[in-house]
C-alpha cells in the first residue's frame, strides 16, 4: 500500500445530474442481498413452447402464509456447463402474477434487455392466500446451430469421453424437469445416446404431425403447451418444431411457509420452505 501512495479515508460523495446519468448509462442493476430473515424454495418443470407465443397453461401455484415481501424468480437452466448440447432454441422469460381464480395481474415481469435471458424476476408485497404464476416462453430457433442430435452423433464418433463428460452435466440439468430418463449401459457412449434419444423422443411427442393444423391464437392469450395442437407446422418434416424448455420458480419471502405446488399435480407433492 505503502508503494501505490494508497491513503484509507472518506473520499466524499459524489452525485451528477439525473440528465447526465441518462447520457451515460442504459442499463441500471441493482443487487439484493438475502439475510437469514428470508426463506427460499424452487420448483422446476419442463415445458413444451409453441412457435406463436401466448401464456402458458402449465403453471405454478404459489401459497403465502403470512403477509410481507416476495421475490418471484424465474430461470431456465444455465446452460453454459452443456453448451454444445443446448441445441437451436433460446429462449425468452416472462410471467405474470395474480390471485386464483382472477383476472387481474399483482405484476408482471420481463427481460430489461435481451443480453441477460436467463431470468427475470419481480418484487411485490402479497397477502395470505394463494396465487399462480404464469410463465409466458417466446421461443427463437437459431439456425445456424446443430441440432442436439446431431451434436452427439458427430461427438461420439472424434471425442466421446468429452461427450460422457458433458452429457452427465446436460442429464443432471434436465433431470430436474423430468425430461431425461437416464439408462444405465455398459458402454458409456451408448448411454448417454440413450438418454439423449429419450429426451428428443419426449421432445417428439409434444411435435405436431406435419399434416396438421394450428388454430389462430391471441399471443395475450393462454396456450396448452402441453397440447400437440399447439405446435407449428410452419417447419417442414425434416425440421420440426420442438422447442422445450425447463424453468423454474424461486420464491423468496421473509416469513416461513410459503409453498410452490404445479397446475395439474396434488397439492401434496407441493414444495414448501
């Protein structure tokens, strides 16, 4: 310290005008930090995404026991320990809040800009009672990537340890939608085929047949993800459209009890914090 002439004192408050600040940045973040007074708990699913965009009718259901501040967060997986094995889609986050059983929204959230796609989140003051998350997904396919099957294909052949490595990483990731059914085989390789085989056979299922039909939907409108008629036919039959995505909920609140339970599942396999 002695060497850089580094000095510890106040080195006063600085400010600029709110016009300046306007000229300067484009993007402001803001970092909360979460002390033992807060509770967390998540729960993952997978969802099939349909080429025209519109509210999901998969959802989670979220029940607060006490009054106070909640931090709703909502993220797909971090697919920078899988990378090659992500495949052609990204995808957009966005969800709305509101009380079951009405049509109105306690808050809505959406990405700022589009360089952070990972989550988004919102911060809203919730009364006892119980409330559903909505994700809306908007699906781009970027062409000039590899399919996924490809990929392993291709893998398998010049670096198959590497691809062992990887898949396990792309298996564990996915298994928390319930999209990957993991064979266990002598031949590692071969395994992991499997287990990717099976992940695009699910993926396979939620495709609609070339020779179908798609109804006109309002993109404010809810979709059935999980419905075969909610899939494009836009793509030919040698470049279907399967988009699926894994997301999850976090919900963070300052008062215990708060629980997270999907549309559709019993109440009993909800997650509680």
């Amino acid at each position: 310290m002695k060497k850089l002439r580094h000095k510890f004192r106040d080195d006063g408050t600085f400010w600029m005008s709110f016009h300046d600040m306007l000229e300067n940045f484009r993007w402001i973040y803001r970092t909360r930090l979460f002390d033992k007074r807060w509770t967390a708990t998540q729960r993952w699913m997978s969802v099939g995404v349909p080429w025209l965009g519109g509210y999901l009718k998969k959802r989670f259901i979220v029940e607060v026991q006490q009054e106070g501040m909640v931090v709703l967060v909502l993220s797909q997986l971090d697919d920078r320990y899988f990378q090659d094995l992500k495949g052609q889609y990204e995808f957009i986050l966005h969800f709305t809040v509101r009380s079951l059983g009405s049509n109105t929204p306690i808050c809505q959230a959406h990405p700022v800009h589009q360089l952070h796609r990972r989550s988004v989140n919102c911060e809203v003051m919730l009364a006892p009672g119980t409330y559903e998350v909505i994700p809306e997904i908007i699906a781009e396919r970027d062409e000039q990537s590899m399919p996924v099957e490809k990929v392993v294909r291709m893998a398998a052949r010049t670096n198959p340890e590497k691809l062992r490595q990887v898949g396990k990483q792309y298996d564990l990731a996915h298994a928390k939608g319930g999209a990957v059914k993991v064979k266990k085989t002598p031949n590692g390789a071969e395994s992991l085929m499997d287990g990717m085989s099976a992940f695009s056979e699910a993926k396979a299922r939620s495709v609609l047949d070339a020779s179908g039909a798609r109804p006109e939907t309002d993109t404010e409108s809810e979709t059935d993800s999980d419905s075969e008629l909610e899939f494009s036919t836009r793509s030919s039959k040698d470049r279907p459209w399967n988009a699926v995505c894994i997301i999850g909920l976090r919900v963070l609140a300052q008062n215990a009890g708060t629980s997270i339970a999907i549309s559709g599942e019993p109440m009993t396999n909800r997650k509680q914090a």
